[in-house]
C-alpha cells in the first residue's frame, strides 16, 4: 500500500469512528447544543412546557370550582409569545405539556389564536394539566381522553394526541402524552416501530423518565412509585399516585434507554432545569415556560 493510499485509509477509518461515536452534548443555560450526529443541514428546536395559562370566561362556568385552586397558578400569557418569538428562528416548535392549567374554553382559544401568526410547525404534546380539570369522578385516563377530543382537539392539528412523529432534516422526533405517568400499550407499540428504522432520534414527553438519584417528579418507570395511603393523596385529585407502573411503561423506559439512535429526551413538569447523562443517553428537562423560557436545541 503506498503512501497515499494509506493516508486515505487512515482518514476513512477516523472519520468512520467519529461518525460512530456517541454524540456530544454542551449545554449553556437553556440551549443545548449536538454535536456528531453527522446532519446535512443543522436543525433547530425550540421544547417549551409548563407555561400553564389560566384564561377563564362565563362559557366554564359550571366548572369555576374545578379550576379555582389552579386558577391561582403561574400562568402568563405573555410567556407563551416569548416562546413563540424565540420559534419563529427555528425549525420545529414543541408545545410539551401543561401549556394549560385547566382545558377551559378560553385558554384552547388563547393558544390557538396565538399560533395563527407562526409560520414554524409547531405540536402540541398534552401534560398532566392540560386535560385536567379537579375533583371529576373520572380516572385520568377518562379526563385524557373526554378533554383531548372533545376541548383540547384544535390543538392537535388533527394529530393523534397521544403519540406522533415526524422527521425534520433527517432527524426523527417521536412525541407521546405520558402525563397519566404511564405509557400505553398502543404506545409502546408505536415507540418500538418509530425507532426500529435506525434514524438518528429525539424522544418528547412532559414527564421525566425515570433517572436514578432523581425523585418522585421523574415519575415515569419511578420504581417508588407504588401504592400508598389513600388519606395522604391530595383531596383535588384522589386518583393521583399510589399505584405500581403499568407493564408497557416499564417496558417503554427499558427501550427507551437501550435505543441506540436515540440521541436525547426532552421532557418539562418539574418546573426546574435539569440534565442527566444515563445509559449513553441525555435527558434534559426544560425550564418553567411561564417566565417565556424553554430549550433552545442545535443538532448537528
């Protein structure tokens, strides 16, 4: 082999290793920056959760006592159109829960309104607030599913609610509602058959998988999360915690972190900032978006 031929080997080889290396991660305040994905173009995300509006008018009536205590919450409005000031700069814009406090009629048109101006594709993934009005007889599963369909629907841009994806600039972003604390089946399945095809991947929930040292509000695949003294649950929600996972959430954790295109997960509901590098895998939580904070995500 002559000289130049093994100059050219020695290059192919490197490059080969680099673009086989895990991808490095740098974060500086709320952006987050990947690097050695090996993109064409880089790709800019915007990830904003718990803005958690509270517009109310007469139509919810009937339901001021189901919304008063959150009705006192952090809500801004003014930080949902920082967040979508900052978006209008990037590629793709992720709603990641608890946008609202309570599904009232006010706070669907709010955010709809809002969104008629932006020209960047934007998805609305639900949080454990979004659906949820106090102290109905239903389970969360029912609230999901009665308050998605039925209030929640102009914002899922004829989507399925509870679980989506899409690919932008050859990334693929799969976003699924796992604000019960748990995944279902159906979306195990749809997990397991986005990431099959070995795309470079960003996983979008509202809650925070499970990341050991981490406590109770990283409550998906949280191993104490188990029942408990019914007495001690919050009276505006008796159907919150005290309950072991659900197979198909454990399973979809184990998969999440054994995935090995799976580059990053981006989650909010802790309402503080936070990254863990488990398994290969960085999990980074978002800001509070009330104040107009969010992450701010470079692929490259």
């Amino acid at each position: 082999m002559n000289l130049l031929r093994k100059i050219l080997f020695a290059f192919s080889f490197g490059a080969a290793l680099f673009l086989s290396a895990a991808p490095v991660y740098l974060v500086t305040g709320n952006k987050l920056r990947i690097r050695g994905v090996g993109l064409a173009s880089q790709l800019k995300l915007v990830f904003a959760s718990d803005i958690h509006l509270t517009e109310a008018d007469e139509r919810d009536a009937q339901y001021q006592e189901n919304y008063k205590r959150m009705a006192q919450c952090v809500g801004n409005p003014a930080g949902l159109l920082k967040v979508l000031e900052t978006a209008k700069k990037a590629d793709m814009l992720i709603l990641g829960g608890d946008i609202l406090s309570f599904p009232s009629l006010a706070n669907v048109d709010f955010i709809a309104n809002a969104m008629q101006e932006l020209k960047t594709p934007w998805y609305f993934l639900n949080g454990n607030h979004d659906w949820h009005f106090e102290d109905l007889p239903e389970t969360d599963g029912d609230r999901r599913a009665e308050w998605s369909a039925n209030r929640l629907a102009p914002l899922f841009q004829d989507r399925n609610p509870l679980m989506c994806s899409c690919v932008v600039k050859g990334v693929k972003i799969i976003m699924l509602d796992n604000g019960t604390g748990e995944i279902l089946p159906e979306q195990l399945d749809f997990f397991r058959q986005e990431i099959a095809d070995g795309k470079p991947a960003l996983l979008a929930l509202h809650i925070p998988l499970f990341v050991s040292g981490r406590g109770l509000d990283y409550a998906c695949g949280h191993p104490d999360w188990t029942p408990g003294d019914p007495a001690k649950k919050p009276a505006y929600n008796p159907q919150w915690g005290g309950h072991t996972h659900a197979q198909s959430t454990l399973e979809f954790c184990q998969a999440v972190w054994a995935a090995p295109n799976l580059i990053a997960i981006l989650a909010g509901h802790t309402h503080v900032p936070a990254t863990d590098y488990q398994k290969g895998k960085l999990q980074i939580v978002a800001p509070l978006g009330s104040r107009g904070d969010c992450l701010e995500i470079t692929v490259q």
